[in-house]
C-alpha cells in the first residue's frame, strides 16, 4: 500500500489512508509505525475512512520539538493532521504506546471523537519509582543504541508475538521493529516514563463510547493491567 504524505506548517506527517464513510483513525505502539496496520486498512475499508498515521519521528514523519515530551505533544501533532485532514470526528483507535496519545485526545477533544477503542494498553511509567522509570527507559533506549534498529527487533520481537507465533508473522514484526529511527523511538520512550494513562481517562466523559481490547496471553501488556484501567 502507497504511503502519504502532508505538511502542516513545518511538519511533515506520513500516513496510509484507504476507503470511504466514517473516518476511523488507528495509532501504533513504540516500536512500530503505520504499515503495521495494513492487512486492518484493507479489512476496515469497505466501512471507513481509515487513517493509520507514523507517529511523530516515526516513518516519515517529523519527529516533535521537545525531547521530552508528553502525550500532549502527541495529541496536539494528532489535532494537527485531523485539521489538514479535514476529519472533523473519528473513531479512535491505540494500541500499546498509542493509547496513551489516544487517551490524551480523547481527554483534550472529547467533542471530535465518535468512540475510543484502547488496545493491549501501555498505561505510562508515572506511577512507578523514579529509579525504576529510569531503569525501564536506559533498557529501552540502551538496547536501540547497542543493538541498531535490526538487532534490537530481534531481541524483542520473540517476547511480543509469543512462542507458538507463525515464521512470516515474527519475520514481519522483525522488518517492522526495524524500521525505527532513534530519534523518535527515544521521544516515544521517554514520553511512555513520565505517561499516565489513568489520569487522562478520568477526564473522559461518560457518553463517550468506547472499548478495550486485550490478550489473554500478552505479557507485554497483561490482561490484569487492562482490566485496571477498564
């Protein structure tokens, strides 16, 4: 599928769109991009207009000015392409990291979404102890910088799709994992040390609609995490 791109003032955002109705926008986690939700794009087509944007210093796309942002940053990056998008309301759809940003929209601009589906959550690091978000983040940020980009998805692609996991689905998170600049994936981790998913979703209106959708098996993001935040 052939990627986009728009600039908006002095950034640049690369995304994949396909189909028609109802636009529906799908966020990807820290160590992933757009093209991640492909084979999503072409199921949900028929059914929407499916936006699956490159997170700020993802793809294509400008990394942010701050290089330590929070998940505001994101959700104002986000306002900023639905306004060149002229996507005025949208379903909104995170997955892993990407709830964080989904959730910080939704708080910030609850008038402009038609539902929220938060997927395998990344809750953010806020409540942890200082040494341990340290910790978390030289692990994350320091295996990108020992490993490169292709090393790094070989160590952590195993753990995220399990061991009963298919050669060509391992070999696809593996290109995907791969493709990260450091740069961004560093913002990304940072803003996921400081997030706080739960204070962003207790300011969430109750006549939003929305979900949450989780592995039973995942051991990145637990199912007794989800339910938490649920």
């Amino acid at each position: 599928m052939r990627g986009r791109s728009i600039t908006v003032g002095d950034r640049r955002f690369t995304y994949l769109e396909q189909g028609q109705g109802p636009a529906l926008v799908l966020l990807h986690g820290i160590g992933s991009a757009g093209r991640s939700f492909d084979r999503q794009l072409a199921s949900l087509a028929p059914m929407h207009r499916v936006v699956a944007w490159d997170a700020p210093g993802y793809g294509g796309s400008s990394p942010l000015a701050a290089g330590h942002p929070t998940a505001a940053d994101y959700a104002d990056a986000l306002a900023a392409l639905l306004d060149a998008l002229v996507i005025r309301k949208c379903h909104l759809l995170g997955h892993s990291l990407g709830c964080l940003m989904a959730a910080r929209f939704a708080a910030d601009h609850p008038e402009r979404l038609l539902s929220l589906t938060l997927c395998s959550i990344a809750a953010g690091h806020a409540d942890l102890p200082q040494a341990e978000r340290e910790k978390l983040l030289g692990q994350r940020v320091g295996d990108l910088a020992e490993l490169g980009p292709r090393g790094m998805a070989e160590k952590r692609a195993p753990r995220l799709l399990g061991p009963k996991a298919r050669a060509d689905a391992l070999d696809r998170l593996v290109d995907t994992l791969s493709s990260v600049d450091a740069e961004g994936y560093g913002q990304a981790a940072r803003m996921l040390s400081t997030g706080d998913i739960k204070a962003d979703m207790r300011r969430l209106p109750a006549s939003l609609g929305g979900q949450i959708i989780y592995g039973d098996s995942d051991v990145i993001t637990p199912p007794k995490r989800n339910l938490e935040i649920a």
